[in-house]
C-alpha cells in the first residue's frame, strides 16, 4: 500500500486516522483541505483544483484525505485503497462541536492559513446528509471507476484501532 485513500463525513475521523496511517507507514500526507481552500475561505476554479489534484495523486506515494467529490475520478484510479470513516452522524456532529471549541483559538493542523475553523447551519446539515447523499456518490465511484479497489469501511472507533493494529508500527 504506497496511495491509500481516506474519505468521510467531516467529523468521522479522517485526518486524525491520516496522520497515524502516514506515521505508521512513513508515507507523504496530503490533506486536501490545505490544497483547495483559500485564505478566507475562498475556493479555487474547478480546473485549478483538478490540476492540483492530479499532480497529487500521480505521486508515487500518499495518504490523502478529503471528499472532493468531483476529483474522485482522478484519486480513486492511483490509489491502492480507500478507507471509509463511516461513523454514525451523531458523533460526526458531537467530534464537529468539539473541535470547533478546541480549535477556537488555534488553528487546525490539516487547514490552510487564513481558514479559521468554522461552524454553520449549511454544514451541519452536509454532515446530517452524508450518509444518504455523499456515502452513496463515493461507493457508486468506486463501483464504476475502480470495482476492485479493496475498501475498508470503519464505523467504530474499535475498528479503527483493529485495522490500525494491521499496520506496522514505527
């Protein structure tokens, strides 16, 4: 495993998995947040994003998180597998709230300068749609572009320290 891919809800999980997944693996760590937002929280044109991205993913090796649905078709091609932060949307919510508390006068590690974290109704409710609207995008990509990427789905925090248990340890 040199590309592996790690996706979900915001609040599931993933870039705390990321940086332990690239830790244990001495792998390059890619949190696309700090690659498409802007200071202000201003977004890039679609075709800079897309370059971007593809340059990312046509390294020979990464852990990259981030949704990004409409760069799918560029990641899911390189990478070796994809992981699933699938937790139930309550915790999604309750691990949103707290780190925006926690980061309430610090910035985040896996945001880019200039993006303070941030809390509206507009995401809540993409966090509360996730699994009925984003989930099913992801698994239909899958299913078209690369049906034999192996994917791992984690919904508890037990299974994540499962599978992290599999990997090596520095």
């Amino acid at each position: 495993m040199r590309r592996i891919l790690i996706v979900g809800s915001s609040g599931a999980g993933k870039s705390t998995l990321a940086r332990e997944v690239a830790r244990r693996l001495d792998l390059p760590l890619v949190h696309l947040d700090r690659h498409y937002w802007r200071p202000g929280w201003n977004a890039p044109a679609d075709a800079e994003f897309r370059a971007e991205v593809a340059a990312l993913a046509a390294r020979p090796a990464w852990v990259m998180d981030g949704n990004y649905g409409g760069t799918l078709d560029l990641r899911l091609p390189r990478a070796d597998l994809l992981v699933l932060c699938d937790p139930p949307r309550l915790r999604c919510l309750t691990r949103v709230l707290r780190r925006r508390w926690t980061h309430r006068a610090t910035p985040r590690p896996d945001l880019p300068e200039g993006c303070p974290e941030q809390l509206d109704l507009q995401f809540l409710r993409y966090i509360w749609a996730y699994p009925g609207r984003s989930r099913p995008r992801v698994l239909a990509a899958v299913r078209d572009l690369v049906p034999d990427l192996p994917v791992v789905r984690l919904r508890t925090p037990g299974q994540v320290h499962r599978w992290l248990a599999t990997l090596p340890t520095p």
